[in-house]
C-alpha cells in the first residue's frame, strides 16, 4: 500500500513565523502535490513537483515556497506565516506515466496561524 | 468556468440502506475519475477510479457509475455502516497541463449513517 506520511498532524505558529511542513511518500513516486483544504471550498492546488528539484506553481502558490531535494520527501514553506494561511494542508502523491494516476494523500497537517 | 460539484451537501442514510452520492462534472475533456473518503481529521482516502471507457465499476460494497451524456458520476454504497460516516468527494483528471496531469476536486458530500 503507499503510505504518505506528513510530519505533524497540529500546528500553531505566530503570524510571522517561518512554518516547514513535511511530506514522505514511500512508493517511489515521482509526482507530489501539496494541497490547502478549507470548508466550501474543497481541495485547492498550492504547489506540485513531478522530480526531484523541479517544482510548479499551482493554483494558489502566493506566500508558499517549496523543497524537493529527494525524491521520497516534499516540504511546504510558509516564509511569513499569516492568519489567512490557517487551514489543513493535505500531501499526496502519484506515479508519472502516460495512464491517469491515482493521488494518494497523507493525513493532513492542521495548521493555526495565530 | 469549469467544475466538479456534488448536487447535495448533506446525506443521512438508515444503517444498512444503500446510499448514492452524487457528482456534475463540466469538462467534456476528463476522462479519469476518482471517488475519495475522508473521515473527519484525516486525509483523503482513495475509494474507487472509472475511466471513461467504461459505464461501470465495482468494488467491496462500492459501485461507481458514469454518464457522460449528461457528464454525471455516482458512487453507490451498498448496505451502508456506521464506518461508511465521511466527506465523500469526487475529482476529475482532465489530463496533462505543462506535464501534470491536473486533478480538480468537489466540495464533498458529508455522510451520515443513523444506527
């Protein structure tokens, strides 16, 4: 089974803190995705990489940063957290390949910017 | 603009009553589905995939049926339980985009089981 795993499951951090959150897949797969998840709005694409080093913006990448250095681990950056970054962040990952591929999720890390 | 919705927000089911949980999709071009599960305070959890080829799909309990005359997916639940209680929501991968396949993800329906 792939298991994603993300380094904590609740955070509170001060507004202006710099937040890492990190992510570890163990199925060797190419893709990671980080998303943001927030009541009425669904599943909002923050940034993805599908290799090592390379990263994409996605849908909402402002004030976001992130690190692929290996191919296993994906971390999200909140340079300056702020109040409006609160919300649950969801990890997952997928195999590369010309079929559609799955994305499987970690378990979330509940994030409160105070 | 394009989306993937779910026609109702809220379900409740009797224990052991089959459930259907619906999904509208928009964009003609996707033809990969997907169904997650996720419990309260945890991650999505993958339940079953339709491509387009096909009408139907079966799992344990689970069936997932599309129309794409009518662009609509369904998830049946057959003889729900109380561990079947979860946001269920549908995503849609409208294929690649600058090398990623992009994914667009439903609000979710939220399920509860009445013992």
């Amino acid at each position: 089974d792939v298991k994603v795993t993300q380094s904590s499951r609740y955070l509170v951090k001060r507004t202006g803190e710099k937040v890492f959150l990190e992510c570890v897949q163990d199925m060797d797969h190419e893709n990671m995705f980080w998303y943001r998840q927030d009541p009425g709005l669904g599943l909002r694409l923050i940034y993805f990489s599908y290799d090592v080093k390379m990263k994409e913006k996605g849908d909402i990448p402002e004030g976001y940063s992130v690190s692929r250095e290996k191919k296993e681990r994906f971390s999200l950056i909140l340079e300056s957290a702020s109040t409006n970054q609160t919300s649950m962040y969801l990890c997952a990952s997928s195999r590369s390949g010309p079929t559609r591929e799955t994305q499987y999720f970690g378990p979330g890390t509940r994030l409160l910017v105070l | 603009g394009e989306s993937v919705g779910l026609h109702l927000p809220t379900l409740s089911v009797q224990e052991g009553d089959n459930s259907i949980i619906n999904c509208a999709y928009s964009n003609s071009a996707s033809d990969y589905f997907i169904w997650y599960k996720q419990e309260s305070g945890k991650g999505p959890q993958f339940i079953i995939d339709i491509r387009s080829n096909m009408d139907k799909r079966q799992g344990q309990r689970v069936t997932v049926l599309l129309n794409k005359t009518v662009k609509h997916l369904s998830l049946q639940i057959a003889a729900t339980q109380p561990g079947d209680s979860a946001v269920y929501f549908c995503a849609e991968n409208m294929g690649s985009s600058g090398g990623y396949q992009k994914v667009t993800f439903g609000t979710g329906t939220k399920l509860q089981v009445i013992p």
